[in-house]
C-alpha cells in the first residue's frame, strides 16, 4: 500500500469530522497536508534523503513538530516494539501512521487542536 494512502486511511477522520481537506504534492519529496481555514499539519518525507518532519502553519505561525519530544512515552513504546530483526523486513507504516492518529485524537480531545492548530 502507498504511503498516502496510509495516511489517509489512518487520518481521514479529520476530513469527515473536522472538514479538512487533504492536499499531497510530490515536489522535493513528498508532502501529505491535511489543511483548513487557519492553517495546515504537514508530513513531510523524502525518503531518498532519509528525511521526515511534521509541522504545523497556523497563519503566518510556522513550527516543526517534534513527535518523540511532545509524546515520549508514546513515541519511545513504538520504537520499542518496532526494534529487531523482524522489523527489518517487515513494513512498519500502518502501525506508525496508527500512532499518529491516536496521538492527533489525544491533541483533540485535550486541547481542541492539532499542535496549536484550530479545528474549527
């Protein structure tokens, strides 16, 4: 399966609950951008490159997102169960991008947005 449509199987409670809508450039690496009137949350990768960020524009407001450092204890379980040999041939995604959306979802529901960003 496709990275985007990973996310978007995984995300795509923000375009039917919250009235997002999902935008993916591939320009310099490939940019996922789940957008609304005050801004975007953006996953970026380009794999060639072996990068990746996550950020959030709200307004003229830029900031990278740092996943590990926000939800450590979140983010350090995954690590922890994705590590060894098995995971080297196995595909990691669908369980990464799960964790992102339960990481979003707890964004929602304690703060009312995504990293800062309004839902609306």
């Amino acid at each position: 399966m496709a990275t985007q449509d990973i996310i978007k199987k995984h995300l795509d409670f923000l375009i039917y609950q919250y009235g997002f809508e999902f935008e993916y450039v591939c320009n310099e690496g490939e940019h996922f951008i789940f957008k609304n009137q005050w801004g975007y949350f953006k996953y970026y990768q380009w794999s060639q490159f072996g990068e990746e960020e996550f950020s959030v524009k709200i307004g003229s407001n830029f900031r990278t997102i740092k996943l590990y450092e926000e939800y450590p204890q979140i983010v350090g379980q995954f690590n922890q169960n994705h590590k060894g040999f098995k995971w080297f041939f196995k595909d990691s995604r669908d369980d990464f991008w799960l964790m992102v959306a339960a990481i979003i979802k707890d964004e929602i529901n304690l703060k009312n947005s995504i990293f800062g960003l309004p839902l609306g």
